[in-house]
C-alpha cells in the first residue's frame, strides 16, 4: 500500500473509533445533557419579570439550579479522564452488551482491535474528550450569562468565563490530566491486577499538578523585574504541557502492550 493509502486508512480508522467512542458517550450521557440544556432553555426564555420574582420570592429553587449547575460542570470537566478510563471498568463494552451498535459497527470494531489498532483507539477517546471538554465550557459560559438574570447587587450566581485562556485548560484538563490518570491506572491495574480508581485520581492529578507547575516555571525564581516576557513564557508553556502529553500517550501505548489491555 502506498503512503496516501496508509495516510487514507489511518483517517478512516480514527472516525470509526471516533464514531463508535461518540455513539458510546451518546448513550451514556444524553439524558443528563438534556435535562441541562432544557433547564438553560427555560431560563432563556423566562421574561426578567419572573426571574425577579423566583431570586425574591424563591431563592431556593434558584440556589438548587445555581448548584446542578456547578455539579454538571464539575462533572462535565472530569469527562477526558472517565472517557479514556471508561474500556477498563466493569463493563467494557456498555452499548455493545445494550444492543445499541449494530451487528456491523461491533465487527468493525473487532477488526480494528485484531489489528492492534490500539494507538488509534486512544487517540480517538483524547480528541473525543478535548471535544466534550470544548463543549462543557461554552454550556457552563451560556449558563453563566443566562444566570445573570438572577443576580442582585449582593449576590451573584455561577460564573464561567470562556476565553481564550481557555485554550490552556483544554490543554492541561483534556490531555495532559488525563493522560497522567490514565498511565497510572494502567500501571496499577497491570501491577494489582485490581481497577484503583480513587488511588490513580489522586496520583494522576498529582503528577498533572507536578507536570503544569513545571510548565510555568514555578520551579525557578526570576528577580522583580525581570521575568521572562509572557511570550516566551507561553511559549515554554505549551512546549513542556504538549510534551509531556505525547510522552504520556506514549507510556500509555507502552503499558497497554506490556499488559495486554483492551484497547476497548
């Protein structure tokens, strides 16, 4: 097979996995995506007169909505971790055993596992979560401006500003993070033979902690005046955080080989 073939049949490889990791998420997530974007689409239709009335007269209902707000962004946020993790739980193959795939996605799939497509698989589930991640960060900035209507000069609701900093969260909250859950988890699950899902949380968000205070140079102590220009220090920034996350896809490959994982 020529270069452009093998170039044609990666691309087409990664939208199968894509596809089939999205229809996965679909069935898990889409009554709790609904209900969130039906409660927003309610608020946006709420004349100022009844917001005014509900923040005076019933402050705890719109407190109970100001809280499943923040819960489904806490949650939504944690999505690229349990997305990459999600192959090695309990149920490996939640739709596939509901019968939601078709009989030909589920031998497509088993296709693209007998030929180790192992590389692909994972990156499909990264870009999945970078896209859920965009996702949960434009809702939670919508909810933001929509909660507005309930604010009073003492009081002031959830707040979620999306912006170009935001880039750097999905860099660090969609890669980086998750990757580093995910080698540990794999690492601990080959070594106990046991999912440790609380221990690779937590030692997986250390070392994103550990690997993000490296990138801003935390580690280094410039003199009043004479710290590098921000340029530059974006720059390092990126380079150390999109490093370690290919090196951490990297060891992530190594040990789903060395343990013989499914790819799910």
């Amino acid at each position: 097979m020529d270069k452009n073939g093998i170039e044609w049949s990666m691309a087409e490889q990664f939208k199968l996995a894509f596809a089939l990791e999205a229809k996965k998420l679909f069935y898990r997530l889409y009554i709790p995506a609904g209900i969130f974007l039906g409660v927003l689409f309610l608020i946006g239709l709420l004349p100022q007169a009844a917001c005014d009335f509900l923040k005076s007269d019933a402050f705890g209902f719109v407190a109970l909505i100001n809280t499943g707000f923040v819960i489904a962004e806490g949650v939504g946020i944690f999505q690229p971790v349990l997305i990459l993790i999600a192959p090695y739980g309990d149920q490996t193959r939640p739709v596939k055993v509901s019968g939601d795939l078709s009989e030909e996605a589920s031998l497509m799939e088993g296709r693209m596992a007998m030929k180790g497509c192992t590389r692909v698989s994972l990156l499909a589930r990264l870009a999945l979560g970078e896209a859920v991640l965009s996702a949960v960060l434009l809702a939670g900035s919508l909810a933001s401006v929509l909660m507005e209507k309930f604010n009073t000069e003492s009081m002031r609701w959830f707040h979620l500003n999306f912006t170009l900093e935001s880039c750097k969260i999905l860099v660090y909250l969609g890669a980086v993070m998750p990757l580093a859950i995910l080698w540990i988890f794999l690492r601990r699950l080959g070594r106990y033979q046991e999912r440790q899902y609380i221990q690779s949380v937590f030692l997986g968000g250390l070392l994103g902690g550990l690997i993000s205070a490296a990138a801003e140079l935390q580690i280094l102590h410039f003199a009043p005046g004479k710290e590098p220009p921000l340029w530059i220090m974006d720059g390092v920034w990126y380079l150390v955080m999109l490093g370690s996350a290919a090196a951490l896809f990297r060891l992530s490959l190594r040990q789903m080989h060395n343990s013989g994982q499914p790819q799910g």
